[in-house]
C-alpha cells in the first residue's frame, strides 16, 4: 500500500513552506539556517508532524492544521526559549522511527 495522496501532498507543502521561510506561523522566527547548521533539529519537526498526522480509511487526512500546529510548536520552542508548548509534547509525537 503506497502513501494516500493526501498524505504525500501534506509531506510536500509542508516541506515548501518551511523550507521557504513563508510559513504563516513562524513569521519573526529565524530557523533556515537550522538547516545547514542543526539538521537533527529540522528531522524532530517533521517527525512530530508525521506522527501527529492522522488520516481516514478513504486516506483523507482528518487532523493536518494539528499535525503543522504540533510540529511548527516544536521549532518556535527550540528557536525561542522562551516559548512554551501547549500541551506539552508527549513521547509518542516526538518518537524518530
């Protein structure tokens, strides 16, 4: 069974977004240069939003502003100490498989 569309769709504009440095809820965060300098940092955020990511039998993702939400959280707080999330991420979100 390959990855539902959805799925891989989510995968590449989440990508776009942060790789660009155009996603709407890291405005004001400076992280690009994470990812020449701290790859494992880059790697954690997009192991949380697979994680988080749920989807339908029909592979119809059911949760995507989450899963961002969750991962995008786990940048801010790793740019900005001073930024905390809410709820805090529990281990299986964070887990690298």
């Amino acid at each position: 069974m390959k990855v539902p569309h959805s799925v891989s769709g989510a995968l590449r504009t989440f990508s776009y977004f942060l790789a660009s440095g155009t996603h709407s809820q890291l405005e004001g965060v400076e992280y690009l240069d994470l990812y020449g300098e701290e790859p494992s940092a880059i790697e954690q955020t997009y192991a949380i939003f697979a994680n988080v990511l749920d989807f339908d039998e029909a592979g119809n993702l059911t949760n995507l502003q989450h899963a961002e939400k969750r991962a995008l959280d786990y940048l801010r707080s790793y740019c900005d100490p001073n930024f905390s999330i809410e709820p805090p991420l529990e281990d299986w979100e964070v887990a690298l498989h």
